[in-house]
C-alpha cells in the first residue's frame, strides 16, 4: 500500500483515485477486501470522514462493495469498469492534449501518426 | 462515585501532612526538653503525663496556624485543579467547605481529648466557635488572596494587617479620649464584652460573613496569566 | 447530541483586547483546527469557553444551558492547556485518577497503553518530566478521559515526529471508536491537515475563518508564472499574497475561479495546502488593516 498526497484536488479525490489505481492495476484484485476506513484512517493520519467520502465515490461507482459487518470489498468486474471509462476519458485526457502540444511543436498529422508507430514499437521491444 | 471528592481529598491530605510534620518536630523538640530538664534539674521532675500533654497541645496550636498558612497559598491550585477536573465553583467552594468542616471538628476532638482540667459543655462549645472563627477567616483570606495576581498580593498581605493595627491604635484612643474611669459606658462595654452571649453572637456573625465572603471570592476566581 | 455555541465573546485585560466580538459553533463528533499567531486569544478563548476566565461580553451555550458554573455542562467539555493546572507534586498516574474522579470511567487500560509507547513512567511526576514527555502525559490524560468536547492547546508541543505520528494515529484511533469533538490549537499545520473537517482562524483578536478544510481548500489557488500575465489574470481577484523571484510571479487567492476566464498558457494554477491558505489569510487581513 502506498499513497501519496499532493495539492492536485480535495484529499478524498487522491483516495479515491489511489485506490482506483490500486484496483486498475490488480494491487486490490476482484472480490478481495481492501483495507478498512479505520486503518486508512490511522495509517495515513486522515479523518475518517475524508477516508469514507473518497471510498464512497468507488462505492457509488460500484467499484466497491461494502459487505455488512466485514469491510470493502472489490466488486466483481471492478477492473473492466475502470478500463471501460479510462477509455473513454483517453481521447479527451490524453488525445486532445497530445494534439494541441504537436500543433505549437509544429509537428503535422502524418510526422505526429510516424512518432506514435515508433512510441509502439519502442515499448513493444522494451517489454 | 461522589466526584466532590477531587478537593476534598486532597486537602485532608494536606492537612494530615502538615499535622504529621508539626507533631513530629514537637515531639523531638520535646525530647530534647524532657532531657534538658533531665540533665540540668534531675530526672525525677520528668512526668510522661506533662510531656504528651505538652506535646498534644504545642502540636494542636501550630497545626492550625499551619493548615490556615496553606489555605492562604492552596485556594488557587484547589481551583486549578477542580477546573480542569470538570468542576463548577460552586461545587469548588463546597468542597473545600466540606474539609474545612472535617478538619474544624478533628481539631476540635484532639483538643477536648487532650484539654487537661474539667469538661465543660461550655468551655468545649466556645472552643469550637474559636476554631470555626479562625477556619473560616484563614478561608477568606486565602481564597480572597487566590483572586490577585502576584504583586498585588504582597500589596495586600502589608496593608490588611497595616490597616488592622492602625484601627485598634484609632479604637483604644477612642477608649481613652472618652471613656474616664468608672464612667457608665465603659461599665456598660466591659459588661457586654463579659457576657459570654456577646461572643458567641459575635463568632456566629463572624464566620458567617467570612463563608460568605469566601463563596463570592470562589465565585469569581479565573485563571491567571502569570 | 447539542453544539457548542459561542456568541459574541470578547474579552479584556485591563486595556489590552484579547478577543474581539467572538462568535463559533463547535459541533459534536467533529475534528477542528484553532489556528492563529502567539497572541492572537487562542488560550483565552479555550479558557473561556471551559469556564476558566469569564467573557468580559458574551457566552459559551451548550444545548439550552450557559456552560458558566453549570455543572452538566461543565462535565462534557475538558480543556489539556499549556499552563500547569497540577500541584507539583502531582505524578501522571495522580493527574489520570483525578481525571477519573472528576469525568468517571476513565479509560485507564488506553491510558497504560499509550505511557508505554510514549515512554512515560507514570510513576514520575508532572513537574519533573521534559516539556515533550509532559505534553506525552496530558494527550494521554486527554485521549482517554470522559468527555464529549476535547480541547486541545499547543498537543504537539515538544513531541518528536515519532510521538507527534503516534499522536495522530491515536487520535484518529480513538475518534473512530468514539466520536467526540477534538479542537486542536497547533502551529504545525500541515501534519493537522488532514486530521481536521473544519478550521477556525484567529487573527489580531478576530475570528477571520470558520470553514470546512475541503471548502477553504477547493477555492485557495496558488497562480504562479510571468509577473504581467499573473497580473492580469488576476486583476479582478482579491490578492492576499505575492512573492516575486526573478521574473516569476507568485500570487495567492482564494476565492471561486471564474470558469469563463480562460487561463493564460504559461500561468499555472495550483491548489494550497492548509498552511499556505492559513499564511494567505492573515497576510491579506494584515493588508486590509495597513
């Protein structure tokens, strides 16, 4: 478990996210418990109202589900939901942003299409 | 559990303390003059029954001008003590009246138990108005005390006394410039001051405007800055 | 469970303002910071409002009762201060039973817990221990004692960072199992930070904040870039404080964003951390007042 905390935004948005993050990349893997609003709480030195309105926002989200009397668990299809919205915020997050950078770069579509080729075949010989 | 007992407690203990300390110098110091007394005059003048009679009585005088003493200086930590335990002044001041009331009556025992000569329920009754008067008075005193900071109690502590001498030098004048000898008003006084009735009407008044004067002092104790 | 309410407190010595037309809710089962320079009446006002000096105006309400000499009351709010309330013989396991005796059901096994790992010897007593180990002693007294409102002045006071974390971690430990109200006067804001809901600032005798932290937070922006761009961007903003490094400028805000401005490219907003809105705050008051 390791959180990190900046001034980006409200702190139970950086649990939330966190958290989020540890589901997406199998850290909190389906159906497995995470750790308990207590513990956040004493482990990271946080209110325990901050740690329940960030695990609420996953709850809500049905990327946790609260079972009565033993804590958080991750729900069934947790990750697949993540993807499934990070793809969507990929073009506006990530697409959008990598346009407008090429553009005051003077970089042109087709030399933009050349660097994102040679971005894959880098990280496919890196991995 | 009967939470009056933050201050109560602690200033019985206190008073067992000082009495403790008192009646163990005495009982040296005693010592010392029982072998005095043994050396110098002959060991046949000694008599166990003066020497604990003695030692009673040295240790029951000091004792109360020693417990009085440390109500002049504890009234402001018995406060501080009872405000950060969850206490009211009221219930403070009850406290510390409640110990007062108990030391008053243990003080009162020692010495009719150890008073030599007859019983008398009158002798005993203004004995015990005695204590209550000077009880009470070290009370007021104290917690009025507790009200000032440092520099205006030593103000204080001169002027009261300064201002008590100066009315007694301004009484007797009094006394002499207009009551001659065999004078009628004078007669009058000296018969009211022998009538016993006098003085207890006098201590009755007298420790009930010190209780008095000490629940509004109580009342208005605070926390100081120094 | 009542509040306590605060309404219009002020408070004088001799000619000096300590506290100027004071008015707060402090409600149940809340985490708060007190925050303000020495001298800005944060000792007063926790004395006032525990009964320990009385308002030259105003009152401390709790429920339908004024907290003054009111016994009930009195009994549901504790105050750890900074200045010796103990007799100088008091030992930490005396200054504990007095708890017990004045609140009842004093938590002694967390008590014995927590002098362990603090390492204090309870045995010792209060006037001989160091300021760290002393303030150890009376957080314990304060984290286990029967109350619904705690006050604490200046807790971190001498604690090293491995007893200040182990503070924290008990606090919230403790406020978990039984939610009660902690206000936590402290100059170390940023490791209260997160600890807190909501903040009361103290400034030159007035009360200059009473806010959620997240509130205060989501709109105290750091705007920083080159001086003319930071300067128009905020032209139509309040400035409470600005640092200039070369050609760099750094202002600070704190008020919404207008969504309709567009942010210059080389102006980079960012939010503040409590400190820095805490610094922000009293510098602007201090130029409002210049």
């Amino acid at each position: 478990m390791n959180f990190h905390f900046d001034q980006s935004g409200p702190l139970y948005q950086q649990i939330a996210d966190q958290l989020e993050e540890m589901i997406f990349t199998g850290i909190y893997r389906e159906g497995e418990q995470v750790p308990s609003t207590t513990q956040l709480s004493q482990e990271l030195h946080i209110n325990p109202a901050t740690v329940l309105k960030g695990m609420n926002q996953l709850v809500n989200r049905q990327l946790l589900e609260k079972r009565r009397g033993l804590g958080m668990f991750v729900a069934a299809g947790a990750q697949e939901k993540i993807m499934e919205t990070r793809k969507e915020d990929f073009y506006h997050d990530y697409v959008q942003s990598l346009v407008a950078e090429a553009r005051k770069l003077n970089i042109n579509e087709a030399h933009l299409m050349n660097l994102i080729k040679r971005g894959y075949q880098n990280g496919s010989t890196e991995d | 559990m009967n939470k009056l007992t933050v201050i109560y407690r602690q200033s019985l203990r206190r008073f067992f303390v000082s009495v403790g300390i008192v009646a163990l110098t005495f009982a040296i110091l005693q010592l010392l003059s029982v072998l005095m007394t043994g050396f110098t005059d002959g060991w046949r003048f000694v008599r166990l029954n003066d020497i604990v009679s003695g030692w009673f009585a040295g240790t029951w005088s000091v004792a109360v001008l020693i417990y009085g003493f440390l109500y002049l200086a504890f009234s402001y930590s018995d406060f501080k003590l009872g405000m950060q335990s969850g206490q009211t002044r009221q219930r403070i001041w009850l406290s510390e009246i409640a110990s007062l009331a108990t030391t008053t009556l243990l003080m009162w025992l020692v010495w009719e138990l150890t008073a030599h000569g007859s019983f008398s329920w009158e002798s005993a009754f203004s004995a015990l108005l005695m204590i209550v008067c000077m009880m009470t008075m070290v009370f007021a005193i104290g917690s009025g005390f507790a009200l000032l900071p440092r520099k205006w109690k030593i103000v204080v502590a001169i002027a009261l006394p300064t201002i008590f001498v100066f009315l007694m030098i301004q009484l007797a004048q009094l006394m002499i410039k207009y009551f001659q000898p065999g004078h009628n008003t004078l007669v009058t006084l000296v018969n009211i001051a022998s009538w016993q009735g006098t003085w207890i009407i006098f201590g009755l008044l007298w420790s009930a405007v010190m209780i008095g004067l000490s629940y509004v002092f109580t009342m208005h104790m605070q926390l100081r800055r120094d | 469970m009542e509040a306590l309410k605060i309404n219009g407190v002020s408070k004088r010595f001799g000619r000096t303002q300590i506290l100027d037309d004071i008015s707060l809710t402090i409600q149940p089962q809340t985490i708060y910071a007190l925050l303000g320079e020495n001298g800005a009446g944060k000792s007063t006002l926790l004395n006032i409002i525990n009964d320990r000096n009385f308002p030259s105006k105003g009152e401390v309400v709790l429920g339908d009762h004024e907290v003054h000499n009111h016994y009930p009351s009195l009994q549901r709010l504790y105050l750890m201060s900074d200045s010796n309330m103990y007799g100088k013989r008091t030992s930490v396991s005396g200054m504990f039973q007095l708890a017990d005796e004045g609140y009842g059901h004093f938590d002694y096994e967390l008590a014995h817990r927590l002098t362990k790992a603090f390492g204090v010897n309870e045995h010792a007593r209060l006037s001989n221990l160091s300021t760290g180990l002393t303030t150890a002693a009376k957080i314990t007294c304060a984290l286990c004692v029967n109350a619904d409102f705690i006050f604490l002045d200046e807790p971190m006071l001498g604690l090293d960072a491995n007893h200040r974390n182990r503070f924290y971690r008990e606090l919230m430990k403790t406020y978990e199992q039984r939610p009660r109200t902690f206000v936590i006067s402290s100059h170390i804001i940023n490791e209260i930070q997160s600890l807190v809901e909501h903040v009361f600032v103290l400034h030159d005798h007035h009360l200059i904040a009473d806010e959620d932290v997240e509130n205060l937070l989501n709109r105290a922006y750091t705007i920083s870039g080159p001086a003319d761009a930071v300067d128009q961007y905020t032209q139509a903003m309040k400035v409470l404080d600005q640092q200039t490094v070369g050609k760099i400028k750094t202002a600070y805000v704190i008020e919404k964003l207008d969504d309709q401005q567009p942010i210059p490219d080389d102006v980079t907003v960012t939010h503040m951390n409590l400190q820095q809105a805490y610094l922000a705050l009293t510098n602007g008051e201090d130029e409002i007042n210049e």
